[in-house]
C-alpha cells in the first residue's frame, strides 16, 4: 500500500490500534506519508498523540474539532457529523491546494 495511491485517511482513535500503527514499519511509513505530504487526514483521540510522536502536531488532543489545512484532529468523543463536514473540507482543501500547484 502506497500513501499515494488514496485521496485520504482516516486514523481513528484505539490506543491498540495506534500501538500497532507505531510499532509496524509499514504502518509508520505509510502514516508519515500522508502526514508528510499534507493528504488529508482525520485524526482521532489517541491517534492525535500518535501523530505527535512522528513530529506532526504537538500530539495533544483538544476538545473541539481542528482543521489546518488538510489535517483534521478530534477528540475521540467528538460529533461524527462535524468530524465527517470537517474531513470533506480538508479534501477540498487538498484538491484546491493540487489545481493551484
């Protein structure tokens, strides 16, 4: 699997799941790719500090929904509607930033 070949990702909260996102080569390599080249992204609960300990963010979680750019970031209690309206403008804002380029 190639980060290149997806629009987008989603990573959601689960500390298991992002244990075993860190601790797998793959795993880890293909997360810094879409953090590394601004792809979308929607970010959840532990996931946020797992970004955090690749270098993308601070790592912490805020209680409100955040987009920058084309990175979204939510608390894993946040609304699933908002996270979802967030992530298609962080698409859209990818899909904008690739025409101007």
């Amino acid at each position: 699997t190639l980060a290149v070949d997806f629009d987008g990702v989603v990573i959601p909260d689960g500390e298991r799941h992002t244990n075993l996102l860190m601790n797998n080569a793959h795993g880890k390599r293909l997360v810094n790719a879409f953090l590394r080249e601004d792809a979308p992204a929607l970010v959840i609960g532990s996931a946020v500090a797992m970004i955090g300990e690749l270098g993308f963010g601070d790592g912490s979680v805020n209680d409100t929904i955040h987009l920058e750019a084309s990175r979204v970031t939510a608390p894993a209690d946040a609304d699933l509607n908002e996270m979802i309206d967030k992530f298609d403008l962080a698409m859209r804002n990818s899909s904008n930033e690739d025409k101007a380029a």
